[in-house]
C-alpha cells in the first residue's frame, strides 16, 4: 500500500516542518519559483491546477495573484502545511488535502496541469510519484535544485539539512522523465538571484551586513550570467542552481530491450 512506503521518520520530520514558519523567506523563494513555472508554461494555458507538496501555499498565492489558472488544488504530506494553506485565503483554491506522499485522491485525467516544485529531491521513491502523476494530470510542471555539482560527496549532510535525499543535473532529470513517459515541451534553468542570496545571507545566517558582501554576491552573479550569455544552454546547465521542465505524457510506451 502507498500509505506504507512513506518512512515514518519521513512524515513526522515533515508534519512539523511548517510549525517552524518563516514567511517572508519561503514567499521571496516562492516569487522565483511561481516565475520559473510561468516563464516554462509559456503559450498554453490550464484550467486546472493541482500543486503536489504545496508546502505552505506560498507558490500557489502567488500564481492566484498573477492568475495563471482559473481553479487551485493543493496536496501536501504535512498537517502544519495544509493549515497554512488554508489560512492564506489563496483566490480560486478549491480543495487542499493531505495525502500520503504517493497516491493522489483524485481520478485519472483530473487536471491539465500539476506542478511539483522542489519535492522530486524529498521523494523517497520518485518513480512511483512520477508514474501517478502521469495518472492524473495531462502536463507537469517540475522544478528540482541542481545539487549534483563537483564536491557533492563532500556535501552530504548540507543536502540532508535541506531533506534532500536525491541530488540531479539537468541530464539526469530529463533521462528520468522520458524513462517514465514524459516527453518534455520546454525547459529553463536559473541562477539563485542575489536578492535571495542577500536575504539568506544576512537574515537567515545572521550575518552583518556589508557592502563588500553585497559587492561579491552581485559580482558573482553578473559574471555567471555573462558565462551563459557567451556560451549558451550548455554552460547555463553547468551553473544552474534549478532546472525546470514542463512535460507531459508520451503517446507511446517506451521500449525496453
């Protein structure tokens, strides 16, 4: 059964998760995120709209605000999320519900679009919520942190601070996909913006603000993206920190062997 396969160190870790709430961090990461899945759906347009690990509402707020869909439905593995979800009075949220990490309450086809960001890296067995996904939705939206980088060996206990249990490259997600049905419409990466490094740095690490600080952050970011402007999509996945893709499901099975 689904309901089993979640670990119930998993689901505890999670339930408490939001009980530790800092809006103002998790709505500046959510603007960048909404973005990202505005700019890939770019040229088509959805009705319904099912986030899956919608966290605390945050990215869903702020799609209503820009109404990129007429109708929102949310699931989520945490207690504390779902109740920030309905606390938020998010514009046309017509259901949020707590699931169990893999089976989705809803029927086959049920929506045009679902959009899994910065969950497939928690997933402890991604396949199989990738497979239901196809179940219930036309089109995907997914958005996953580029963690596999040069020293990730080393790095470790950094992604499991975060609950990152899987670490992928923008190859890697995109081998994932089309091994389970997906044939992938359109694709972006980005670079953490330094309004978001600025806020990490000194609200969240507590570090003094400093001007020099603010100069190597801005610096850096600058530079990266003259590197992509130079040489293009390969470079731009080599610095990415995400990789979003919008897919949907192959009309035909693959062939194995």
């Amino acid at each position: 059964m689904a309901a089993d396969i979640i670990s119930d160190n998993v689901k505890t870790a999670y339930d408490e998760f939001y009980q530790k709430h800092d809006e103002a961090w998790r709505m500046l990461s959510a603007k960048y995120k909404a973005q990202h899945i505005i700019d890939v759906c770019k040229g088509h347009s959805f009705n319904k709209v099912l986030e899956v690990g919608a966290g605390d509402g945050s990215i869903l707020k702020l799609l209503a605000h820009q109404n990129f869909a007429p109708e929102y439905y949310a699931v989520e593995i945490s207690e504390s999320g779902v109740e920030h979800i309905k606390s938020r009075n998010i514009a046309n949220l017509k259901s949020v519900q707590i699931f169990d990490g893999y089976k989705l309450p809803f029927e086959d086809n049920s929506f045009d679009l679902i959009i899994l960001s910065h969950v497939l890296e928690h997933v402890e067995h991604e396949r199989l919520l990738l497979r239901e996904l196809k179940r219930v939705a036309c089109y995907c939206v997914i958005e996953v942190p580029r963690d596999y980088k040069a020293g990730v060996d080393n790095r470790i206990k950094h992604f499991l601070a975060y609950g990152h249990i899987n670490v992928y490259t923008p190859t890697s997600l995109r081998y994932l996909l089309r091994t389970e049905g997906f044939e992938i419409e359109a694709d972006l990466t980005s670079m953490i913006e330094p309004e978001v490094t600025k806020f990490n740095t000194y609200v969240n690490q507590k570090k003094p603000k400093s001007v020099v600080t603010d100069l190597k952050i801005s610096t850096e970011y600058a530079v990266k993206s003259g590197l992509v402007n130079l040489f293009g999509k390969k470079m731009s996945e080599k610095l990415a920190n995400a990789y979003t893709v919008l897919c949907k499901k192959a009309d035909h099975q693959l062939e194995i062997f």
